[in-house]
C-alpha cells in the first residue's frame, strides 16, 4: 500500500486496521514538523477524538470504542514537546468474535458502494477482510489524532476551524455567520446548529435507519483568521491541498469552494467579490471565491462544502458477487454501521483541513523567510 503519509512540512502518516489480530491491535499516526516546546497532552487530542468516536447514540455505529488516545513519542521528561516526531496510538478495544464471525461469514462477497471489489482487484486474496481494514472509516481514528495537533498548533496562531451539517437528504440548514453556526455547534446528534432543521434531519435519518438503509448529507466546513497568502499559484494551489486531504476521506464524493457549482448560473459581476477599503485593510462584500483567489488565500473565511455519501453497507437486500467462485449473489450484510456518516466525519474534516493548512503555513513562512520578503500589503491585509 502506498500513499500513507499526508504533507510537505507538517506531515503525517497513518497506519493500523478496525480489528487487526491480537490484544495490541489499533491504529497509530506519526507526526512530523511538530515545534519544540508545545504543552500537548492526551486529553487535548482525546476532544476531538471524541468528536469521532461511535457508540455515542442511535445515529451511529453501535461498536464501543473509547477510542483512547496515547502519546507514545515525542514528548521529553520536562512535559512538553522536543521537536522530535510526534507518536499517537488507539487501541481497537470492541473486536469481538462475534463480529468476526459476521464479516467472515461473507468474506468472499463485495459489498455494493464499499471498497471490497477494489481491494480484490489491488491486494488478491490477502485483502484485509475484518472490517474493511484501510477501507474502514476506523482508518480516520489517526487522522483525527494528528489534526487534533494541527488544529493545537493553528489554535496559537489565531485560526481556528469548525465544521457541521448543512443538508441531509434534502432538508437544508439556514445560512449562517461563522459565531452563529459554532453558538449550536455540537448541540445535536447529527451536529447541525439550525436546531429546527436538525430535528428534522435526525427524524428523517431515522425512518431511513428503520427501513436497514443509510443516507447522505453536505457538511460545511469554514476556516476562520487564515492569513492572506497562504498557497502556492500553480500545482499547489490552497484549494488543491484543501481538495487533496478532503477527498482523501472515505465516503466524502464532492467539494466546493465558496459559491461552488453556482457560478455556473452566475453573471461575472455577480460572481465577482468586490474589494473595499475597512479603513487600511482590503475586505471583500461578498465570499463567493471562498476565500481563496489564484490558489493563495485572500485573508476571508474558507469556506467549503463536502459531498457525502449515505454508508454503503445496508442490511437492504442488494446484488452481490461472490469473487472466489466469479458467481452473482444477494447480500444483506449484518455488520454494524452508521446510518448516516454526518454526525462524525465532520470531526475528520476539520482534522484534515488542519493538516493541510498547518503545511501550508509551513510553506509560506518558509518561502518567505528565505526569500526575505517584506511586503507592505501582506501587512495591511493581515494586520494582526
Ligand atoms: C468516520 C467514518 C465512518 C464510516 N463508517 C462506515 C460504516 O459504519 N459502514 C460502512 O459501510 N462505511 C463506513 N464508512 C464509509 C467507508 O469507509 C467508505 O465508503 C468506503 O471506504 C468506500 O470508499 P468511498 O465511499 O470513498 O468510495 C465510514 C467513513 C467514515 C469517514
């Protein structure tokens, strides 16, 4: 498998499996870039896996993990970082034989909408097949784990990330400002702060869940106090980072930046921010770039909506093909999920937009130190 490490500066790398073999099973991120001196501890990384953990209620998967977080690395005897590599590890902790038994009993089968039929194509008979493996959302455990540190680190640096529901199954939230949505943020099971609408959405998720079948939603997720110049103008676009650690999740299948597929409908003048002066400073009255303009962030919100798709598995009855012996079968497999993903992978969001932001601070500072840059209107458009 190729592929494990996410980022330039701030990088990190992820391995480990839902269930794996033995009482030591679990998953591990290994951080680079990580600056001397942080007081970091587990319980400042266990919010936010705890944003992602399931078990909590009836919108999602059912397995109990506490998903216990622990700093194996990085931290020397004075109780703060060293500049050395950052180790975080999670031990699978619900891996019962039962469930075992449940995956082996259609271990041959592709599940419609989930990765096994790939994984058949790529790795032959020694696909992992307990749990999906690197296919699970469990995989996210060590992503959510290094953007816990990432988001500690941008925290300092005045930019802070939130990320929630906008839309699930065809019932939207109302718009709203950034210190609007984070005033009910985290208030409900399926994490939407238009209280009205998440009633709604958490009653309709739940008619779904009783016919054994899952659905989607728009996540939005907004970055706030990005400073302006953050991205590179070509291959690295702020955008394309964004876009590269935000697809790589599981189940997430579209993005847009801003206004997104509306500009199609849009007049140019429409489209267009227009810039005013707030005193010295550069503003812009409307967003519909998102906060980025020719790939560098342009000191607004970011802010970007995430496709995602309803859980593959379903206890529906489906088509199915059984891969050892190239024959067609039906499947209703009866393994536990999420009857919908957005009531956690919102947390998974926010810890890879972190990431990828974290890098490309790195890159901009370094750039700029290097090339002594000393540019009077970077000042004026970040004047903190
Ligand atoms: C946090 C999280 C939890 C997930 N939980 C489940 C689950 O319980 N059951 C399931 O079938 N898929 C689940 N998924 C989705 C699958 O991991 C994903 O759909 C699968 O790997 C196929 O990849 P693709 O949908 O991106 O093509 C989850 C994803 C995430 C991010």
């Amino acid at each position: 498998m190729i592929g494990n490490s996410f980022g330039r500066f701030f990088r990190i790398t992820a391995c480990g499996e839902s269930y794996g073999i033995g009482k030591g099973s679990g998953l591990a991120v290994i951080l680079d870039s990580i600056p001397p001196g942080l007081k970091i501890t587990d319980a400042d990384i266990q919010k936010e896996m705890d944003k992602r953990r399931p078990g909590k209620g009836k919108l999602n998967s059912p397995r109990k993990e506490p998903d216990q977080c622990h700093i194996f690395a990085g931290i020397g005897q004075d109780g703060v970082t060293t500049g050395a590599p950052l180790g975080i590890m999670v031990h699978n902790v619900d891996t019962q034989e039962v469930h075992i038994n449940q995956y082996k009993s259609y271990k041959d089968l592709i599940r419609p909408g989930h990765a096994e039929y790939t994984y058949f194509v790529k790795y032959g008979e020694n696909a992992d097949w307990c749990g999906a493996g690197r296919a699970s959302g469990r995989e996210t455990v060590g992503r959510v784990a290094g953007g816990a540190v990432a988001k500690f680190i941008l925290a300092k640096e005045g930019i802070e990330l939130m990320a929630f529901t906008k839309e699930c199954m065809g019932i939207k939230a109302k718009e709203m400002s950034f210190d609007e949505a984070k005033k009910n943020y985290m208030k409900n099971e399926i994490n939407c702060p238009d209280l009205e609408a998440s009633e709604e959405m958490i009653k309709k998720v739940m008619e779904i869940k009783n016919e054994g079948d899952t659905a989607g939603g728009v996540i939005e997720l907004r970055i706030k106090g990005v400073p302006a110049g953050l991205g590179e103008p070509v291959f690295d676009k702020l955008q394309a980072t964004l876009s590269h650690a935000l697809m790589s999740i599981g189940a997430i299948k579209g993005i847009e930046f801003g206004a997104g597929f509306k500009v199609a409908n849009m007049k140019g003048s429409e489209c267009n921010d227009h810039p005013y002066l707030e005193g010295k400073k550069v503003s812009f009255k409307t967003n519909n770039a998102g906060g980025i303009l020719g790939g560098i962030s342009n000191g607004d919100e970011i802010v970007i909506k995430l496709a995602v798709k309803p859980t593959p598995t379903v206890s529906v009855k489906q088509p199915s093909i059984n891969m050892k012996e190239m024959k067609e079968e039906i499947l209703s497999p009866i393994t536990r999920r999420d009857p919908t993903l957005l009531g956690r992978i919102y947390a998974v969001a926010e810890a890879m937009a972190a990431c990828a932001i974290l890098d490309a601070l790195y890159m901009y500072r370094g750039y700029d130190n290097v090339c002594r840059i000393d540019n009077p209107w970077r000042q004026k458009s970040n004047p903190k």
